[in-house]
C-alpha cells in the first residue's frame, strides 16, 4: 500500500506543477537587452519586426531547467527582458514560464511589462531602468 501511495504521489507531482520554476536562474538567465532606444521601442508593431525564437531554441532551455515533459498549454518561453521593454531573443534572456503557479505567473508578468513599457514611453522611467527593474527584480 505505501509503494502506491508513494508512486500516485511522485507520479503526480509533474501534473500539480511542484516544480515549476517561479523565477528565471539568474546564471541560466540574466537578462539581454537588444535596445533602450524609446524612438525604437514606442513606435506601434515594434515586437512584431523583433519577436523570433525558434523551436529548436526552445527545447534546449525547457532542458536547462530540467523541465522534461509539460502539458500543452503549462509553460511559454518568455523574454526575462520582454520585447517592449526592449529585450533581445538570446538564450540568455529567455526562461520557461509557468501559466499557473501562483501568485507569479506569465499573466502577472505581462501586467507588469505593460505598465513598463507605458511608463517608459511616457518618460516617467528610462528603457534602461525598466530592463534592470524586471531583470533583478522579477
């Protein structure tokens, strides 16, 4: 009886998300920044001519993290420095992110980046201060 107990449990802790990494490894993902320009990065679309990263650099990363099997819909690789706030699609600032760990998550996240982004492109803060704000504090 305890070995099924013990193998319902650990055969279960993939599905209740025990392990889901609720920050990115500052030594697996410190942050990159491809610009701070605000010329650049306020002008309307701008993620769209940016946003790039491939499967195959995808998977490497799920792999650092030692996430090895996910359920569809659990995880995205996000940008530590996002796009609108001028992050770059390097390795270095991409981390898989949970959807449903709590309290943090990709929903919380993307919050914050848009109250980033609005902030900085109102010059209330610099790019500069956004990127390491999020990068040292997410």
């Amino acid at each position: 009886m305890r070995v099924l107990v013990l193998a319902l449990v650990l055969g279960s802790a993939g599905a209740l998300n025990l392990h889901a990494p609720l920050l990115p490894d500052p030594a697996l993902t410190p942050g990159d920044a491809l610009t701070s320009d605000p010329a650049v990065i306020c002008t309307p679309g701008y993620t769209h001519t940016v946003r790039n990263v491939p499967q195959a650099l995808k998977e490497p990363i799920y792999r650092a993290y030692g996430i090895t099997s996910r359920e569809k819909g659990e995880y995205e690789i996000d940008h530590l420095i996002s796009l609108e706030l001028g992050g770059s699609n390097s390795a270095r600032n991409l981390w898989p992110e949970s959807f449903k760990t709590q309290p943090l998550n990709a929903h919380v996240k993307d919050t914050l980046e848009n109250t980033l982004h609005d902030l900085a492109c109102s010059g209330r803060l610099t790019f500069v201060q956004a990127q390491q704000a999020i990068a040292q504090n997410w």
